[in-house]
C-alpha cells in the first residue's frame, strides 16, 4: 500500500489521467499531418 490506496487503485487513476491525454495528442498529430499535406500539395507548384 502506497499512500493508503492498493496497487489497482494507482493502475485505475494512471488510466484515468493518461487516456485523454492520449486522445488529445492523437487528435493534435493527426490534424498536423494533414496540414502538412495540404502544404505539401501546392509547395512545387504542381497543383491537382
């Protein structure tokens, strides 16, 4: 017992504070490819 509380009470809060930082980095990485190729598209001047 760390600090009063059981070994699956840390798993449940490392859980509860690392999936929605997961999800917001997620989130950030996938909308910063996409304005990566969207930049890429037009940057030699062969538009489509």
């Amino acid at each position: 017992m760390f600090l009063g509380l059981e070994w699956y009470w840390w798993i449940v809060i490392v859980m509860i504070i690392v999936i929605p930082l997961k999800v917001k980095f997620v989130n950030w990485w996938m909308k910063r490819q996409q304005e990566r190729r969207e930049n890429e598209c037009g940057k030699w001047g062969d538009e489509q």
